[in-house]
C-alpha cells in the first residue's frame, strides 16, 4: 500500500526526515514545509490512496478523530484564534501532491491569509436543480 515514487509515502514511513507533530501505526502528522501559518500541518496515512475518493471509509474516520484530537492541541499549545480544516482532491481542486492529506491551518487575529471562494448568487431553481441531481 506504499508507492515508492510518493513523497508523502516517504515521509509518512519516515524515510525522508519530517518535522512529526504526532505517529501512530496509520497516520504521521508533520508540519508543511510551506506554512500559511504558524503550525500549518499535514496528516498523512501511511497508506498510499490518492484522495478522499480513494480512501477506505475507516481511515476517513480515523483522520477526522485526529484532526480533532490536532486542533485542540494546537488550540492549547499555540493559542490560535481558529482553525480551517482544508483538503484537497485533483488538480483542480488545487490539490498537488497526489497522496490524500489534511491540512490543518492554525488561525491568528490578522494573520492576512485568504482561504476561501467568490460565493454565487444562483436562483432558487438553480440551486434546486442542484440539489435533485446530488440527492436523488
Ligand atoms: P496540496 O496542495 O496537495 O493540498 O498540499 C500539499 C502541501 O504539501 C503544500 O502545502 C506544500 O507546502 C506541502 N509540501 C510539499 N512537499 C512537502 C514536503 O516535502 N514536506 C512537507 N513537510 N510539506 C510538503
Ligand atoms: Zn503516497
């Protein structure tokens, strides 16, 4: 379940040196080498699955129990005032490393970081057409 080519994979097996905020057998949590701020982490499964496609249903359950377990961590460590849970999947999406990974982004009062979309405004039918296709 490990792709040699995956830098992720490499990390998370502890081949390549990482800043480890937190290992178990499953997952490692390492601090991003390009933080939007201070304490920006990554968590890793030490399996290789691409995205949230790919991953199997108990490891999505156990990364959400660790992002909680993470965040009131950095809460009580790093006294952040919020905290953004972001999760990229594709190319599309703005995901670029192709291993499935949570970031967890620690949030200060004025902090300058932007992590958002433009919001539409759609018509009532327009959302109501959107929302037959997903739930029907
Ligand atoms: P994505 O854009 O795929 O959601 O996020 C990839 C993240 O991985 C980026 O925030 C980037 O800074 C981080 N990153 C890329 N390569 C490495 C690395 O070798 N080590 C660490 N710690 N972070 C990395
Ligand atoms: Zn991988």
């Amino acid at each position: 379940m490990k792709d040699d080519t995956c830098i992720f994979c490499r990390i998370a097996a502890g081949e390549i040196p990482s800043k480890t905020l937190y290992e178990d057998d499953e997952f490692r949590v390492i601090l991003d080498l390009g933080p939007a701020t201070k304490g920006h982490a990554l968590i890793l499964p030490k399996n290789h699955y691409r995205n949230l496609f790919e991953l199997p249903k108990e490891q999505a359950e156990k990364a959400i129990v660790l992002a909680k377990k993470m965040a009131l961590r950095m809460q009580e460590k790093l006294h952040c005032d919020g905290l953004n849970l972001v999760q990229n999947n594709g190319e599309t999406a703005g995901q670029t490393v192709f291993h499935f990974h949570i970031h967890l982004i620690p949030r200060y009062e004025g902090d300058g970081q932007v992590i958002g979309w433009k919001p539409g405004k759609p018509e009532d039918a327009e959302l109501e057409a959107v929302r037959k296709t997903i739930a029907e």
